[in-house]
C-alpha cells in the first residue's frame, strides 16, 4: 500500500465490486470515464476486474482512499509494442498508460486524484527507470485535465475528436 497523509492506494479486492458499481453508474464517470450509454451491473463489475484482481491481467488495479474510506479507482499498467506503436512511441521506451476516477462525488475536486497519480509515478520511478506515463482524457473534462497538468502532464496529442493523450515524460523521451 502507498499513501501520502490522508490518501492512501491499496489493490483492489472482490469486496470492492460494490462501490465500483456505485461509481461506474455515476453520472459523471459515465460521462467522461467509459462508454455514457454503459450502465455496469456487479456481473459485468466482475467480469471486468477479476482477472485484475488475481493477479492475470497486466492493468494493476488500485482502489484510492481518502482516510482508508474507498473514494476511487485507479490503474496502471506497462504499454505493450503494440500500444507504443499506436501511439507513435519508440519501442524502447519504457511507458505506462494510467487511468484514474475519483467515484465518490463528495471527494472530487479536493486534490485527492493528483495526491494518488503523484503517488504513482513516485513509485514507478523508484521500481525501474520509466520514460513516461500517458493518460486519455475527455476534452470536455476540464478538472481531469488540470488535475493532470499539476501532476506534470501535458497535452500530447489529439487521439479522437473527444479524447486528448496527456504525456508525463521523464528524462530523454
């Protein structure tokens, strides 16, 4: 588990498939975290996150905490050849994509979604030496997008005509 004062990430566990039905049919998650017209049910909470949860999936999946109270979600997994190469990324770069929402709307916008990606990238770039995290974002999701520049990111790319990839690169990228 890492954590940094009062928020705190620890893996995700099956009793965690209740919340993440609570928030993946949030309005706002559904909006700007997956498909709007997607209403996830437990069943499909649990065929998506339980190959995570063992261990059988590359995405590593994080449940953020706000004073060891569950209030998000995050992961982060190593981009494949075949991720760098849709990107435009040299092959020998070492890269992570991320993904983060903060469910619990009483805990948005209070700085918790950047204290949990700070918290990330300090821990992978003390496990190995990384060049970069990439995250998609909704253009229209301006808080997402100023959370992320605070955290280092910036806008890399234009992927879609509602998704934009922001790029936290470290050292020579």
């Amino acid at each position: 588990m890492m954590h940094n004062v009062e928020v705190g990430l620890r893996r995700m566990t099956e009793s965690d498939y209740d919340a993440m039905v609570r928030w993946r049919q949030d309005e706002e998650v559904r909006k700007f975290y997956s498909n709007p017209h997607t209403t996830y049910s437990r069943e499909m909470i649990e065929r998506k996150y339980a190959s995570r949860i063992a261990g059988n999936d590359k995405k590593a999946p994080i449940i953020v905490e706000w004073d060891e109270q569950p209030v998000g979600y995050l992961q982060y997994y190593e981009l494949d050849s075949e991720e760098k190469e849709e990107y435009g990324l040299a092959a020998h770069l070492r890269m992570y994509g991320m993904d983060i929402l903060i469910g619990d709307p009483l805990f948005r916008n209070r700085g918790i979604a950047a204290r949990a990606i700070r918290l990330v990238q300090c821990e992978l770039e003390a496990k190995s030496a990384i060049h970069g995290i990439l995250l998609k974002v909704h253009q229209a999701n301006g808080s997402a997008i100023r959370c992320y520049e605070k955290c280092g990111f910036y806008i890399w790319k234009t992927i879609s005509d509602t998704l934009l990839l922001m790029l936290y690169a470290r050292g020579e990228f």
